[in-house]
C-alpha cells in the first residue's frame, strides 16, 4: 500500500489565513483573463497609451462636446468588480449564489464611486451564503409547480436588499480601508521605505501567505493607483520573478547533487511560467536563502521606486511574459531593471550563503518539496520537476508494488467502468495482466487500494477516504495522457519481479468493486468472466438511432434516457437522474463521446440492464465539448460492463471511430461493438 507523505491540515492561524488567501485568489484568478483585457486596453489606448483613441480610452470630447466614457473606466468601475463577485458567489453558491453576489455588488460599486474589488470580494461570498442560508428555511416546503415563482423572486427581493447594503452599509466602510490602506502605502512610498516589505512579503510567499497579501491588499490598491496614475508599483512587489530566479542560478552553479540538476528545468518555469512555488523548496533546504529573496525583493522594488516604473495591470501569472505584458509604456526600462537587478543581487547573496554553508542537497530536496507541500496542504503540481517523479502522483508515496487500482466515479456503472477499461488495456498492453483494475462509486470506495482515478471535480471526495493512495485527477476518460503516467508508475513499482498474482492482491485487501472487463480472469474474485453470465438484450438494434434529433446537451440525454425508458429498462425517476449526475459531474468522456447514466442514487430506478447508442452527425456542444456519440447506461450488478468495455474498445481507436462516424446501418454499429450480445 502507499504511505502518506502530507501532513494533515492544521487548524494554525497560518493555515487558516492560507486558506482565506487561497479563497480570495478563487474569486481573483478566474477573472484575470478579465484583467489582462483591461490592461491591454488601458496600455494601448488611454491618452498616453502606445495608441491614443479618444472613444476606446475615455478621453476628450466628441463632436457635440460629449465626453467620451471609453472602454477602460467602465470596465474597471464596472466590469471586473462583477466578475469578482459573480464567482465569489457562485464559489459559496453555484451559480444561483454568483448571481445575488453580483446584485450586492453593484451595490458597493455604485455607493462607492471608485473600483469596489474588496467590496465585491466581501459582497460575493456574502451573497451566495446568505442565499444557501434562506433557501434552507424552506426547503421541501414549496407545493410542486411554484418552485421557480419562489426561487426567482426570493434570490430578487434578497439581492435588491443586499444591493441597497453595499450601497449604505459596507461601501463606506470599504472606501474608508482602502483610503487608510493607499495612506499608508503612499506613506512607503514617500519615506523611500517601500522595499523594507519584502521582509515581510517574500517570507510569506514561502509560507505560501502571498495570496492572501497580494490579492486581499495589493491587487485591489494597485488597481485604484494605476487608474489615477496610469500604472502601480504594488502590482510588482509580489509578483517579481527576478528573486527567485537569482536563488535558482545560484543552485545551477553552487549547488550540489538533485538540487543543482532539476535548477535549471525548476528556472525555466519560474521564469517563463510564472510558477513561482517551484524556488520554494530550494529556499526550504536552505532557510537562510530567504535573505537572498529578501535582498532581491527589496532591490527591485527600490529599482521601481527610483525610476517611477510600475504595471497597467497584474501580472499573473508572475511570468516574465506577463510583467513585460501589462508594463507601462514608459515603465520598461525600469521594469527590466528592476527584474535584472533583483535576480543578481539575490544571485550574489545566494550564492555566498550556498558557499559558506555545509549541506547535502541531494538527500534534502525531496524532504524539502515534501515540507513545502505540507505547508501548501495540497499536493504542488510542479513537485515532480523537483523530485523527478514525473508521475503526477497525488497526495502519497508509493512505498511497494502496486496491486490495486480503482477507477471511481459518483455511481461506479458508467464513467468509471470506461476509464478502468482503458486503462486496464493499457497495462495489459505494458504487460502487468496481474495489476487489478476495478471501477466503484465513491461511496464505495474503502482505505485499500494504491492508485485512485476520479474526474477532476470529484478527487476532493474521493481523497478521505483513501488517504493512503496516491490519486489523479482526468477531465478526458477514453485518452487522458494520465493513464500513461500511470502505466509509466506501474512499471517503475513493478518491474523487479513484484506483480502481484490474484492472490496476492486478495490477500492485500483489494476491494473488488465490479466484475472484471473485457473477460479476464476472475481467480480470487469468485465471479467468472463477464461474457458468460451476460443477457442478450443489453444493446437491441432499436436502441440504436443514426441520426439523433437532439440539438442540445440536455435534450441528447433525454432522448437517450427515452430510449431506456422504451426498453422498460428504467422509470421515470432515473431519467432525472440523468440530469441530475450530469450537473455533478459531466459524463463526457473524449474522442467525441458522452455516456449519461444516473446517480448511485437512483439505482432503485432501474429495471433492467440496457445500453442505447445515438449518433449525431453534427455534433452537440457538450458543455465546450463536442459530442457525435451518446450511450445512455442503465446496468444492474455488472451486467453492462462488457458493452462499456467493448465501446471503450472502439473510441480509443481513431480509425473505428471513423468508422462509426461513417456508418450506415445499425447493424454496422452493432458489428462494431464487437457483438457484444453474443
């Protein structure tokens, strides 16, 4: 079995403000495509900007002595506070909550008169919470028929309440913080003592605080100065790469073992990639480097200072790309000066600590990653350049041979039965036959497998209760290159003679979830293979339909349920089901293919095992996705997972897909599938 690396969470005043950090960047990062727009335009187009336009920047008058509004002063007045506290909302409350919080907002925005970004930070979450709390007090108390009248106009009345607070209540106490906040920066400025926070920030980024200090104050406060100013220096007192950049040269050079080998690779995306946790496990190994980071943080914000540089706009990421991106047009000396100077002046100090000071790099930098990610509380994607892993592994360290993997899904029928038999060709393939590949539902899943697969959205609740397992997260399940990483995994744990045979993984506990796929052996399982035991009329001719009527997401899976419901295979309550799964967790699964199927939930509502298969010539957008297959799943015990792993078969097979696409005749799709009924 795996043993977990991670520290379990800690409820320390710095995880918790790590954790306000991390919901706060949940509203900002979603929208900063939203920024890197207004700072465009605002670089381009204002009356000192590279291109001046009168009409797009919001300068000047027209023809009739009208004043242009422009682009720019809308959409920071406007615009992005909206976004911000649409997605706090939605954050607390789906999208029902996104849109009260984004009611409240207005409310702050228009009582304030300025950029309201921490009022809609505050408004946001407020607005979804408050709306979650109300719904429940009449929960299941709405007569059928009038439960849109009372959703639509509760989330009205409450929002047009919320609105009129910010308006009265939380923009003046808003307006008041970032008053006394931009005093207070602007006290820095004018006493030249602005670099003096790089003792305070660069530490904190190492804490990983940053989110809470950039996004919570500096992000706001630089928004509001560089619409005065044109520019802020506040957008680069966090989001410097040069600091890190210095510690990471000094490693490629001074450094010994792993931690001078993954240097440069660790550089590249800390510098290119604005990835700037990837330096923090070096600064972990060696915590007098934080003096390195310090001395190029405040050289840099110096720098700023002195040439009165600064950013139109955050730079997020921290990649040189992005700074250089949203620089001021008369800032870019000083901006480059600022990131040259700060990476040699920590270089310099770097390099002297890593000199003068005794260690073995090569033993700690894995101890260092592992005590970075126990700070972070999550997994770091990038831990694997460090450590070179490579694997992708999720929250644990694989400390044997690897005997059981699980495939989990919210009902352990459909999603997950089509991953486990991709993947489970892939290892057979690589020849590991012994290797245990099952599927379950979350609710099913128990503390005794190696390697969890799961959706991206369900990873969160699949984590407790397999802690001891290393997991991956996939958003495509018939080609996601995870599986190959897995594989990769399988190999390097399993290559020394250690393959488990059936008993062996018996004996370890495995949890066997649903009969095997694709007819392998079932030794140990007590069940024989799935073509013996399997009816005839799973997938019938007249549930096959070439040419799908359907335009729409959701009326693909109501045609397909139909189908089902037409069999007697299913009632009426699984085709809510249906629905129901599918606004939990998209049943896309790539290669141009989605299998809707209802909730564990709703197994109750299922009759009897069948498959339908519509093909849409056109396509369906399927939530951004484009979808030419919908195979409708209703299956008792495991009956319908051989049809699942013969038509996991075909999709990952370009040219049967072609096929399929190209078919004229049921009996086509049917010879395809490999007579599955047979």
């Amino acid at each position: 079995m795996a043993t977990q690396t991670v520290a379990k969470p800690r409820t320390s005043l710095r995880v918790g403000v790590q954790k306000f950090g991390t919901f706060l960047s949940g509203m900002i990062m979603p929208n900063i495509g939203a920024f890197i727009a207004w700072g465009l335009i605002t670089a381009l187009f204002i009356e000192k900007g590279w291109i001046p336009v009168p009409a797009l920047g919001g300068f000047g008058t027209n023809a009739e002595g009208v004043p242009y509004v422009g682009l720019v002063g809308p959409m920071i007045t406007y615009l992005l506070p909206l976004l911000i506290g649409y997605t706090g909302g939605k954050m607390v409350y789906d999208v029902r909550g996104g849109v009260v919080g984004a009611i409240g907002t207005m409310g702050v925005i228009v009582g304030a008169g300025i950029p309201m970004f921490i009022g809609a930070m505050i408004m946001g979450p407020l607005g979804g919470w408050t709306m979650k709390k109300i719904d429940l007090l009449w929960e299941g108390k709405i007569r059928p028929g009038f439960e849109m009248l009372v959703n639509n106009f509760s989330a009205g009345i409450w929002g047009a309440l919320l609105a009129m607070l910010g308006f009265y209540g939380i923009s003046p106490l808003v307006q008041a913080f970032s008053t006394g906040a931009g005093n207070v920066v602007q006290f820095l400025v004018n006493n030249g003592l602005l670099p003096l926070t790089s003792i305070f920030i660069e530490p904190a980024k190492v804490l990983f605080l940053n989110n809470a200090i950039n996004h919570g104050v500096l992000t706001p406060l630089g928004i509001q100065q560089s619409l005065e100013q044109g520019k802020s220096i506040l957008f680069l007192l966090e989001a410097n790469p040069g600091p890190g950049l210095g510690i990471l040269l000094a490693y490629m050079f001074f450094g010994r073992g792993l931690a001078k080998g993954s240097a440069p690779g660790a550089a590249i995306i800390h510098f290119f990639g604005g990835i700037h946790e990837i330096y923090f496990p070096y600064v972990l190994m060696r915590p007098l480097l934080i003096l390195a980071a310090i001395a190029g943080g405040m050289t840099g914000i110096a720098t700023l200072a002195v040439t009165g540089s600064g950013l139109v706009a955050p730079a997020a990421p921290g990649s040189i790309i992005a700074v250089l991106a949203q620089t001021s047009r008369d800032s870019y000396v000083g901006v480059i000066l600022a990131v040259l100077l700060a990476t040699a002046v920590s270089f310099l100090v770097a390099s002297v600590i890593l000199k003068t000071t005794k260690h073995s790099d090569e033993t700690d930098l894995t101890d260092a990653t592992s005590k970075m990610e126990a700070m972070k509380g999550k997994k770091s994607s990038i831990s694997s350049v460090l450590t070179g892993a490579g694997s992708g592994v999720g929250t644990a360290v694989l400390a044997g041979p690897i005997k059981n993997i699980v495939f989990a899904c919210d009902a352990g029928m459909g999603s997950s039965a089509m991953g486990a038999s991709v993947l489970r060709n892939k290892i057979k393939a690589a020849g590991f036959p012994d290797v245990k590949v099952t599927n379950a539902a979350i609710a099913n899943l128990s503390d005794t497998y190696d390697v969890v697969i799961t959706h991206q959205d369900l990873t969160e609740r699949a984590k407790p209760v397999t802690s001891s397992a290393a997991h991956f997260s996939v958003d495509n399940f018939m080609n996601s290159p995870r599986y190959d990483e897995i594989v990769e995994l399988v190999k390097e744990h399993n290559t020394e003679g250690a393959t488990p045979d059936a008993g062996a993984a018996a004996g370890h506990g495995a949890h066997v979830a649903n009969a095997p796929l694709d007819g392998e052996s079932a030794a140990g399982s007590g069940m024989a293979p799935a073509e013996t035991a399997l009816p005839s009329d799973i997938l019938m001719a007249d549930s096959v339909i070439l040419n799908g009527t359907a335009t729409t997401r959701d009326a693909a899976i109501d045609e397909a349920g139909q189908l089902l419901l037409a069999r007697g295979a299913v009632d009426e309550g699984y085709l809510a089901a249906m629905h129901e799964r599918e606004e939990s967790v998209s049943t896309y699964m790539g290669s141009f293919l989605a299998i809707p199927h209802g909730t564990n939930a709703a197994k109750d509502h299922i009759l009897k095992s069948a498959v339908s298969v519509i093909r849409y010539p056109n396509g369906i957008d399927w939530d951004g996705k484009q979808v030419k297959f919908v195979v409708g799943v209703a299956g008792i015990n495991n009956e319908h997972l051989h049809i699942l792993s013969s038509i996991a078969k075909v999709f990952t097979d370009k040219a049967q897909v072609a096929q399929l696409e190209a078919a004229t005749s049921v009996e086509e799709v049917l010879e395809l599938f490999g007579k599955v009924n047979s």
